[in-house]
C-alpha cells in the first residue's frame, strides 16, 4: 500500500467512526428539568390542543426545554441534520388548507399527534427511534416545546 493510500484510508476509517459514534449518541439524552412555574398550571388532565400557542413566555421556556432534551437529535433551532425528523415541517400539510375550519383542525390534529408521540414515545420493531417523556417533562413543559416549534415553522401559518 502506498503511503498516500494509507492516510487516505485512515482518515476513512477515522471518519466511519466519528460517524458510528454519533449514530450510537440517538436517544442516549439524559432529560433536564425544565422549570414552568411561570406558566399558568394545566391540571392533570391533557390538552388535546395547545393552549399556549404565541405565548412569549411559554416560547421562552420552550427554547431552551428544546434546546436541552431534543435538539441532540432534531437538531438545533429544529433544523434536523437527519438523525430524526426535521420538525419545523411538522405541520406544513396544514398551511396548504385554503378553508380556515380544515386549516385549524388540521393544526388540533398534528397538536395531538406530537403530544402523544412526545408522551409515549416512538417504537418500530422493538428500536425505539425516541423515548417517552411522560412523567419527565410536564404538560406545560411539552406545551412549551410546541410553542416554540410553532415559531420554527418551515411555512409559517
């Protein structure tokens, strides 16, 4: 092998590494507090829409609940390096609706939708691709996070 090849090939192999590890990083977050004593408290029932929704202090909160348990794998200000969805698409489908009533049922749906997958998680086949956050982080804590997606949209509303 050729002193030229040689490196060539190590650095291919340094690279395939720094790749293995930040695969096998997915998921592996230790969840951080996130402190919404300044939010008005929701009760123990869930939300099945988000009730803080252009609320600067929520979206605050929001930012930096994002930036410490999801942004290792949806990527920072949402923007997705492709280890897991890019979620300033989340609800893209709804900004095509021309009829305001399809419009917000459509924006209650993917609501739903992202508390319940941010709730219970996301399993296929036994790997789990995101782990439940239900009894780590709080209704307005999750809420929180949507409001700020919300201000990350690909397509704003």
């Amino acid at each position: 092998m050729a002193r030229g090849d040689f490196w060539r090939a190590s650095a291919l192999v340094l690279a395939c590494v720094a790749v293995a590890n930040l695969a096998a990083a997915h998921g592996d977050v230790t969840p951080q507090a996130v402190d919404t004593s300044s939010l008005p408290q929701l009760g123990a029932e869930w939300r099945t829409e988000n009730p803080f929704r252009g609320n600067e202090a929520a979206i605050k909160i929001g930012t930096s609940a994002y930036n410490q348990n999801c942004a290792r794998c949806h990527g920072l200000e949402a923007i997705s390096g492709g280890i897991a969805p890019d979620l300033r698409r989340l609800d893209n489908e709804c900004v095509t609706l021309k009829v305001e009533a399809k419009k917000k049922a459509c924006v209650k749906e993917i609501d739903d939708f992202m508390l319940t997958t941010v709730r219970r998680g996301r399993t296929r086949n036994g790997a789990v691709y995101m782990p439940p956050f239900e009894g780590i982080l709080s209704q307005e804590a999750m809420w929180s996070i949507k409001a700020y997606l919300e201000t990350r949209r690909e397509k704003p509303l």
